[in-house]
C-alpha cells in the first residue's frame, strides 16, 4: 500500500477489516489490515455517512417523515452538482436530500438535511457508538465559510498553493475529523445492523450502494463485487470509505484517505491509488 500511495506523490492512511468478524474486543490479526489507521484524517464528504445514518435512525424511530419536503434555495447552494448547481429553487423530501447527499455528494442537499436533523444529534449519535475520535464542526457551509474566513475572500477559484496549505479545513485537528479504523467500524455497525434500527441500517446501505463514482474504491474492484462507498475531496485530500461484498458472501469495510502533494481537485493517478490500495488490503485479509 505505501508503495501505490508513494508511486501517486500522496501520502496514504488505510483500514480494511472483514466485518462479520466479532469487533468488540480483541480482533484476530488476519481478520483486519491497514496503514497507520489509527492516525488523524480529514474526512471531507466522507463526514455524510454520519449525516445519513442520523437521518436513517430519526426516519425509523418516528421522529420525522421520509416524505417531509424542505426547499433548497440560492441561500444553500454552493453552484455544484446536483441540486446545488440548480437554476431556480427546488422542493424535496428528506430521502430525496439524503439520496443526493451520498450518491452525487450534493452539499445544498447535505446542509438542508443536516439542518433537520440536528449537528448536535450526529455527534451524539457518534459518541454512543463509541467513536470518540470522530467529530463533524458543521456542514458543508461551515467548511468553506471557514475557508473563506481565513483567506478574507469568497472566490475560491485559482487560490494558489501557499494560501491553501496552511488551511484549517486541511488539518484534522481543526477540522471534520476522524480515523480510518474509526469509520470502518461505523460501517461495520451498519453493515451488521448494530448502528441503529435495521430498518435505518438497511436505508443507509441501500443509498450507499447507488453511488455513482466508479474511479476511486470501485476502480479496484471487478463488476461481480458489489462497492458501496462515500467519497470526500478538499484541497489535497482525496478520500473513500465503503463496503465491498463478494459474491462468497464475504464483506470488507475499507477506509482510504489520501494527503496529496498536488492540491488541484483533478488527480486521476491518486484516484487509482485508492482502488489499488483498497483492493490490496482485501486481498490480504481474502487470504
């Protein structure tokens, strides 16, 4: 793995556990593999597994209706993909924002969603499954208003290296953070329906299995395994988390986050790395 993550000019932290295999305690060796997983990381988009998870749990205790609609407005739109790089306002319900969140890594969606079901809630959430080392700052919003505070503008386009660096939405310790065992073992308890109810477990896994990005996690991985992943991208950051399951049965949650020499967001050599690594780590626990 630091082979393909040296080979891509990136420095690579990795978790990959099978996770039918008791994780509450001690862990057999062959059971998990990784590259200092227990290390800080900048989630990025990543951090929208806990968003949906939240949501998934408060839709099947009752809290709220999957059919509630929310208006996203210009106010929440950051002009990207899906409905943030919508012309006019657009009305949806609260699986729809979820929907779009994981599958298109939509940020209007990921704010106005956040915003229903509570920061505070996600982070409780986190803590009661033991994830101490996991902690969301906000929304998608926050991260850049941080960003913009600091370099005292709101054009974001064509910043240059210097500026971007030494940037709090860079350092984990200032920012949406997390470990990679920390998010492979959230997956784990979703996987396992031990996150929530099953019935929010089953929601969660079903709109992470319709991501659309096949060049990262998927990208090591042949068609007759089933990849279900979130991916998360900043300055220098290129990162996936997700659950791939073989036709054997078998399941592996891998966890790869990537600090890039290049800070520009097109990567096409690090983006492989992550399949490559990934499918590395698999193969090791397969054996």
């Amino acid at each position: 793995m630091r082979e393909v993550f040296e080979a891509a000019g990136a420095r690579g932290f990795v978790h990959a556990v099978d996770i039918d295999v008791d994780i509450d305690g001690d862990i057999d060796g062959d059971a998990e593999t990784g590259l200092d997983p227990d290390e800080p990381v900048v989630l990025a988009s990543v951090f929208k597994i806990p968003i949906v998870l939240e949501y998934a749990r408060q839709a099947a205790a009752g809290e709220l209706e999957r059919t509630e609609r929310l208006t996203v407005t210009a106010a929440d739109k950051d002009g990207g993909i899906g409905v943030s790089g919508c012309a006019d306002d657009v009305s949806l319900t609260l699986r729809d924002l979820a929907h779009l969140m994981m599958t298109l890594s939509d940020n209007a969606a990921t704010d106005v969603l956040l915003r229903r079901v509570g920061l505070d809630r996600v982070n409780a959430t986190l803590a009661a499954l033991g994830l101490v080392r996991t902690r969301l700052i906000g929304g998608c919003a926050e991260l850049f208003a941080q960003v913009m505070a600091e370099l005292g503008t709101v054009d974001l386009d064509g910043l240059k290296d210097e500026l971007i660096r030494p940037l709090a939405v860079r350092d984990p310790a200032r920012t949406t953070s997390s470990t990679p065992r920390e998010i492979t073992t959230l997956l784990g308890l979703i996987w396992r329906d031990e996150a929530g109810p099953a019935e929010a477990c089953a929601e969660v896994r079903k709109i992470m299995g319709n991501q659309v990005w096949p060049h990262r996690l998927a990208s090591g991985f042949g068609d007759e395994v089933k990849v279900s992943g979130k991916t998360g991208t900043l300055w220098g950051v290129r990162n996936e988390a997700g659950v791939v399951e073989y036709p054997d049965g078998k399941r592996y949650a891998v966890a790869v986050f990537l600090r890039t020499a290049r800070l520009g967001f097109r990567h096409p050599a690090a983006d492989a790395a992550i399949g490559r690594a990934a499918r590395a780590a698999v193969d090791r626990l397969r054996t």
